[in-house]
C-alpha cells in the first residue's frame, strides 16, 4: 500500500513539472478545466512515443582506513516504452533479471518539479532486498537475500533567479533555444531516511578479520535534516545538441542508531554530507530525439569506532523518441 500510494505521489510529481504557471489559475478553473490545462495538450506537433531503458540503483559501504565492504543489488537494468507532450511524460518500464543471477526484490520510484519560476523539488522511494557482498580484501563475493534497505527523502531548492529551463520538456524532445546558456543557482533543505537490515551482521563470513566488532552491524537506522545550495545549467551546443549540468552539494544533523548482535550504540558525531548532481545531454531533429541523462547522489556519515557508511542512489536513462507529427514545411 505505501509502494502505491507514493508512486501516485511520484506520478503528479513528473505530470506536473512542466505545469508551474498552470497552478497558480487552478482556484478560478473548473475540475474539467484543470484537467485539461494539466494534462490534455491540444497540438499533436508536442506528442511523441518512446522507447527507452534505464539504470536504477541504491548501494552502500562500510569502510574503515584500510577496508571497504560494499553492497550492491541485482537486476539494476530495465527496458520499457511510454508517450510525451509539453504536459505530460508517462514511461512505463519492465526490470531485467538475469536467469543466471540471484535477484534482488526492489522498488526503486524517483520523480521532480518544478514549482513556479523559483522552487526545484525531488523526491525519491527505494526498498530493496538482496545485495551481492563485495570487498577489497580478496574474500569471495556473496549474495545475500536476507540484507534489505530502504531510503525515503526529499531535495528542495529555491533558485535566486527565474529556472527559464525545464527538464521535462527536454525528456520530451521539446525544448526551444531561446538563449545558448541558461544558468541559475540556489539554496535550500532535504531530507533522508535511511535503513537497512540483515538476519545477522552484514560482513561476510571472515568479514570480522579485517573489521572491528562495531561494524557487525546486525541493523542500522538514520534521520537527517539539512541544507543545500545549487547550481543549474544547461547550454545550447551546435548541431542540435542540448547539454544539461546540476549539482547539488548539502550537509545535515542526523539521528543515527546501530544495533550489534549483543549491543546498540548511537554514533556521536551526527553529521551527514551529501553531493549530487545530474548530467544530460539531448539531440533534436525534425521527426526524432535522443536524450541521456544520468544522476547519482552520495551519502556519507561517520558511525564512529574508525568505521564509516557511504550510500549512493543512482538513475541513468536512454531515451529514443518519435514524434507523431511535425510541420510539413519546415
């Protein structure tokens, strides 16, 4: 029930981030009338199918000076189709699973806005369990089914100057070149929970060997809150190419609590830093486009005892898009 009702909250999140103006009419429209200024547009000329697959994934680490053991999901590759007009992008993706490989049980939904001239806003939901156990210390690599991980959170910004971009309407291969450069920066706040879990401590067999006993870590819990500043790009490049910059570095206080096979501690040091930042590139013509757009966010805090957690969430997607009708003269 929570999967469903936060991937409708994702859903008006990618409907609306082209609708900023639109909202603000809302009050005065009619039900019927706020629909179809949201949702319905009227010029075939915005409309295109598409074809895309795409890369989502949530991994972590534990590390001290010298060692690092890493947890990374199966399964992270999907292939899917959808439509898009100046309103609306709907994509709709199947995951691929290896028949050679364990699979990792996941739900991965990521979705922004943007809000007005001056509010950028994303959101992100992911569950996953069953991580393949890697490390630099020469053990052998493990699947474990019984290791899950959930992340919950939120990115706001509050740009300085008007966002004159919006990267839907580049997904949907309708972007105009009004100006070569369109650059814009920010500050803001996020959030973030995170958690994951095992049956045991997450090292591997001979993981004590290399860690100490406070990083047989049986499950671990996080709340942050922080701020964030921002930077906003996108540049207008020859031959109708379409490139795109964000990051988005912040710091936050978190509430931390680690639970040992015979103990629970908090960690003393609460600070959470995080970096993120999104690349795309873009290529329109007459009939077709090509976009390629690839984020991450990094996620590092101290659990005390030499011992730190790093996490990242990461999305890539290639779309190739057809569009239903253009002019005939141009």
């Amino acid at each position: 029930m929570v999967y469903r009702i936060f991937l409708l909250i994702l859903f008006g999140i990618g409907t609306f981030s082209a609708q900023s103006q639109i909202l603000k009419k809302r009050d005065s429209l009619s039900f019927l009338e706020t629909v179809d200024s949201l949702f319905i547009d009227h010029d075939l000329r915005n409309y295109s199918v598409r074809l895309f697959s795409n890369y989502k994934v949530k991994q972590f680490r534990i590390q001290n000076e010298d060692f690092k053991s890493r947890y990374v999901p199966n399964n992270r590759y999907g292939l899917g189709f959808g439509f898009a007009n100046s309103k609306v992008l709907i994509d709709i993706a199947f995951n691929v699973k290896p028949k050679n490989k364990d699979a990792t049980k996941r739900f991965d939904a990521q979705g922004s806005m943007i809000i007005g001239k001056h509010h950028y806003i994303n959101a992100y939901f992911q569950s996953y369990m069953g991580f393949n156990i890697k490390n630099n210390f020469n053990q052998p690599d493990v699947f474990r089914n019984d290791i899950k991980s959930w992340t919950i959170g939120f990115n706001y910004l509050y740009t300085l100057s008007e966002i004159e971009f919006s990267y839907s309407l580049l997904k949907a291969g309708l972007a105009k070149r009004n100006k070569n450069v369109y650059i814009t920066g920010g500050i803001g706040t996020f959030a973030v929970f995170d958690y994951f879990s095992a049956d045991n401590n997450i090292l591997t067999e001979n993981g004590d060997l290399y860690f100490n006993e406070q990083a047989e870590i049986k499950r671990y819990s996080g709340r942050g809150v922080g701020v964030l500043a921002g930077f906003l790009s996108v540049f207008m490049l020859p031959k109708n190419f379409i490139a795109s910059c964000n990051i988005m570095p912040g710091v936050a206080l978190m509430n931390k609590k680690v639970v040992l096979q015979d103990d629970t501690y908090r960690p003393s040091n609460p600070m959470l830093y995080k970096l993120d930042f999104t690349l795309a590139l873009g290529y329109n013509v007459k009939r077709y486009y090509v976009n390629l757009i690839y984020g991450t966010g990094i996620y590092s805090t101290n659990l005390d005892f030499d011992n730190k957690y790093l996490f990242n969430l990461s999305k890539a997607k290639l779309a190739i898009g057809y569009k239903l009708k253009v002019n005939k003269n141009n």
